[in-house]
C-alpha cells in the first residue's frame, strides 16, 4: 500500500523524546494465556503458545535433493504466465498519549468531488470457493501476484508449512506442487513479492526457535531456493516488517530470543534495528546496515510499515505505526530512505 502527499501535508515541529520504556513483561515461559480479553494479542505470543512435539511437524515439508546453497545473484527470469498446476492435487472442482515528534501532519480538507465516503468502503465476503480451502490459522503472511493471492505458513496447532493459493478471477483454491529447497513452516515472518519473485525472511519455527534464513519462491515454476547473502546477516526474529522500496528490501525491528536454549527458555529481546539487500537485476546479494541519523522509533515488533511515495513519485519514504514493547504503541515514524534519516509524527487528529 502506498501514500501520496494528497493524504498528508508534513509541517515542522519541535522535537523531543518522550519515550517510555514498556511496563508489561512479554511471556517467558510461552504458556498459553487464559485472559479471555487479550484477543488482539500480537502474532508472537500467540504462536509461543503453541509450540508443539517434533510429531506435530507436517509431513508436508519436502527436501533439498539436488540444489547447492551458494552466493545468489538476482537473476531476472523473463516474463512467465503463472498457470494453476494440472494434477491432481489440484482439486480444480481513549486513544494513546501523545507523544512530541519533530513533525506535524495536518490533514488535507478535500473537496466533496475528492473526499471519500466511508459508508463507500464496505467489506464483502467472497462468495463461494473451488479447491482445498486452506485449514484456519494465524501469524501466517500473504503477497500478491496480479490475480493470485498466495498464502504461506502461521500456526495452527503448530506450525504450518503449507502453500495455498487463491485465484480471485476465478475464486478457486490450489495448492501447487513445489520443488527445491522448500523452507519449514514459520509464522509472524515477512513476506514479499517482486514481480513473480516473492521473498521470506525470519519468524518461528516448531519448538519455539526464531530464524533469520532467507528463501525465494519464484511463482513461475513453484521452486523453492534458499539465499545466502553476504555480510551481517540479521540475528533470528520473528514480528518484523519486511518490505520493498526503491528495489531495497528492507527489514525493521522485531522480536529475538537471547536464550542459549530457545526450546526451554524465552528471553526476548525487542529490536530496532534495519538491514537491507538491494534485489536489482545482476547485483549480488549483500545485508546492508545504513547509517541511521534522526528520531528512531524505539525497539518493537508485530508493528506495520508501508511505503510512502511522495506526489511525483521520487520520495521513497517507509513509514511505520504501532507495535509492542511490553505494551501496545501507538506512535508513527518515517523513514526516508534517499538519507537514512527518521522522524517522528504526530497527528492533529486522535490516532487510532
């Protein structure tokens, strides 16, 4: 999803940190939570408690046999039609307090031709589906490509690591056969696409444990690969954001575990930290750490980034809202990506 400058106007302001370190202690010993009120509870507890045997693992996930891990290199694959595979797996039948920031968002008043209704904006279930309807979950993550939406992993009494696929031009689910080096399931990942090529990074794995390996999917032959960039890899974590701008992919923040032995013991650790890989054809892949100047968000996860554009489409800005630090947040930043620089915003109006 992207902004336009028609959404927000940004005036300056004084800054000043006003940042309070959370006061809620996360889970340690990842048993589940009996309060019947913490239902908007974020993707990592809710995964942590449900940690299963090594006989709850789906029979599902498939071996490496011929592929080699190596230094990947984008490679652009010409333009392919994704089809639905043919066999027959197929099944073809009050609001938080404000804190001061160096920025202020007025809003824009439009005029009645360009102001949108909300009563407009209504949800619709989607009438019936064809195919294996994928069993319910969550923390699992979904991209697009043109028509397909396509789903990996969450947990569900475990962790899942299946793929299913929507077809919205003609609502039907398939669950195409993949092939390579197919990642174990994970939940509270990131996930995402660029072009036929989608990308996962990180999450949690069975028993508890975070990952930091990074695979591709390419969409147009369903193969799997494993990517092992070069420099500093980012520690294993789960509740990041992962997304693109201006061909960067770019990972913020999260949740780590420092325990020696994740299987038994949850030490977290909330991160803010930022990596990315340049994915521009023939580059090889390399994690970057930028030099960060300006007012960073405080450590988080489970929060959300999107991209900014600014109204000629050359400001590649990342803004993020929200999360978890022992307590749920409700700030906002924005991340210019030409400087490295972050700032923080306040709204005129109450944030949600």
């Amino acid at each position: 999803m992207s902004l336009t400058d028609s959404d927000l106007m940004v005036l300056p302001d004084d800054p000043s940190d006003v940042h309070e370190e959370g006061k809620e202690k996360a889970d340690t010993d990842m048993e589940p939570s009996t309060d019947t009120d913490v239902q908007a509870m974020d993707d990592s507890t809710r995964i942590s408690t449900e940690r299963m045997e090594a006989s709850s693992t789906s029979p599902r996930r498939q071996q490496n046999i011929n592929s080699e891990t190596t230094t990947p290199t984008t490679e652009r694959e010409e333009p392919m039609q994704i089809s639905e595979p043919s066999s027959s797996k197929d099944i073809s039948s009050p609001p938080p307090e404000r804190q001061e920031s160096k920025m202020e968002v007025t809003p824009i008043v439009k005029t009645p031709q360009q102001a949108v209704s909300v009563s407009a904006i209504n949800w619709k279930q989607v009438p019936s589906t064809t195919g294996p309807i994928p069993r319910p979950r969550h923390g699992h993550r979904a991209v697009t490509i043109k028509e397909l939406i396509i789903i990996f992993g969450g947990g569900n009494e475990g962790i899942i690591d299946e793929l299913n696929v929507l077809n919205t031009g003609t609502n039907q689910w398939f669950a195409p056969a993949t092939r390579g080096e197919v990642p174990a399931g994970c939940a509270a990942f990131g996930f995402i696409s660029d072009g036929v090529r989608l990308l996962i990074f990180g999450g949690m794995l069975e028993y508890g444990r975070y990952s930091n390996d990074l695979y591709e999917l390419l969409a147009s032959r369903w193969e799997w690969r494993r990517l092992t960039p070069l420099g500093t890899t980012p520690c294993p974590r789960l509740g990041h954001t992962f997304i693109m701008v201006d061909q960067k992919a770019i990972v913020f923040g999260g949740l780590s575990n420092e325990a020696e032995d994740p299987k038994s013991t949850n030490i977290p650790k909330y991160l803010n930290d930022l990596f990315y890989i340049e994915v521009k054809e023939g580059t090889t892949l390399n994690w970057t750490t930028p030099s960060i100047t300006g007012h960073p968000p405080i450590p988080r996860e489970s929060h959300t980034a999107v991209t900014y554009l600014g109204k000629k489409g050359d400001e590649k800005k990342m803004v993020v809202y929200g999360g978890m630090n022992g307590k749920r947040l409700g700030d906002c930043f924005i991340l210019d990506i030409s400087t490295w620089t972050w700032t923080q915003i306040m709204f005129k109006r109450p944030a949600p």
